[in-house]
C-alpha cells in the first residue's frame, strides 16, 4: 500500500481497537511495515483525535522523520520485532480488558479451546514484566513471540502480530475472546483442556486455514 493508506489504516486500526473495547484512551499502539522501517502511531494521542499526518514514520535505525510526531513509547518493541521476524508486517498492541487481567495475574491461556492456537502455539503465554518503553521490554516480548503471533505481557497488556494489519488485529481480538473464556470458566471451577496432540493437530491445521 502507498505511504497515505497505510497512515489511514493504522488511524483506522486505532479507532477500532477504541470502538470494540480493546484499547482505552492513550493506551496501545499499532504499526505496519513499511519501506526499510516501519509507520507507528505517536504518543499520546487518543483515536478521536488521531489523523493520518499525525502517524510517524521510523527508519530501520531508529530514526524519526524530520517534522513528525513523536513516535509510540513502545516504538523500540515494535520495531524489534519488525527486525527479527521478516514474516511479519504489523504488530498490534493493546490492553483489552480480559488479557490485562490475566496479564496481571502473570496467567498465560492455557489450551482450553481451539482457537487458542491462532496464538501460533497451544498456549498464550506471558512475556516477564519490564517497564514500559525500555529495551528490555522489547527484548521480553521479542523472545517470547518467538515463533508465535501472540502473547500476553504481565502487568500490561497484549500484543499480537500478523502478515498484515487486518490479521494482526483479527487475532487481537481473538485473544482477547479466549482471555474472556479462560476467566469465565476460572469462575466455575476451572477449564477441561485439550491435549497437546490435538493442541498440534490443530496449530498444524491453522497453518493452512483461508486463503494465502
């Protein structure tokens, strides 16, 4: 996509973490391959008040462009992630209300339901605790996505990644959806979970699930 489209799908991407209850005020950033570097929603900026002109262009470097905004708190975990995994072209966080709980409880989502594996694994777990905006907190998050599309990170939130910015959020919101269940079902006793064969089985049939 040209450098406009893409600045109005991450504003577009924002407002509907907003609408859908995943995100809250200033809370989570969104980002999207683009060129050798990536473009990633600024700091502190609500969706309302959000506009393409505001979304700022970051260089492989680290480099912001001359006049923009200043960049997302979390710019350096995204673009680590951008650096290490060439699979991915958006990453997605936010702090959706069931995940930030389980999040909080350092409670990774167990395999309690299939589509737990559009995490990329049979479990969601949780990346450990850094401050936010530090390297060390990217390094957290990049190491325990190794491999996977999604995880938990304690005493914050969630971070999902994908090919493209519309799979990234599609599994944002799952995760979220399978937070709820997990809490849910805390509440009456706990989960029956599934096995790890079926566990693979099933992370090997979401390889090929839709279209490519």
């Amino acid at each position: 996509m040209t450098e406009a489209e893409a600045r109005a799908a991450l504003v577009a991407a924002m407002r509907t973490l907003d609408a859908r209850g995943l995100n809250r005020g200033t809370s989570g950033n969104v980002s999207i391959r683009f060129g050798d570097g990536m473009l990633v929603t600024p700091s502190g900026v609500t969706p309302d008040r959000l506009t393409p002109d505001l979304i700022v262009p970051v260089s492989a470097t680290g480099e912001v462009r001359e006049g923009s905004a200043r960049p997302s708190s979390e710019w350096q975990m995204h673009m680590g992630l951008l650096r290490r995994r060439p699979d991915v072209g958006a990453v997605v966080h936010c702090h959706a209300r069931h995940a930030t709980i389980l999040a909080c409880a350092h409670r990774a989502i167990p395999p309690l339901h299939y589509m737990v594996a559009v995490s990329g694994g049979s479990s969601v777990p949780v990346a450990p605790y850094a401050t936010f905006g530090t390297e060390a907190l990217a390094d957290a998050v990049a190491d325990t996505l190794e491999g996977r599309n999604a995880c938990l990170m304690a005493n914050h939130g969630l971070i999902a990644l994908g090919r493209t910015l519309s799979q990234a959020m599609a599994i944002a919101e799952e995760i979220e959806e399978q937070a709820a269940v997990y809490c849910g079902t805390l509440a009456i006793g706990g989960p029956q979970l599934l096995d790890q064969a079926e566990m693979t089985r099933i992370v090997d049939a979401f390889s090929r699930y839709g279209q490519k």
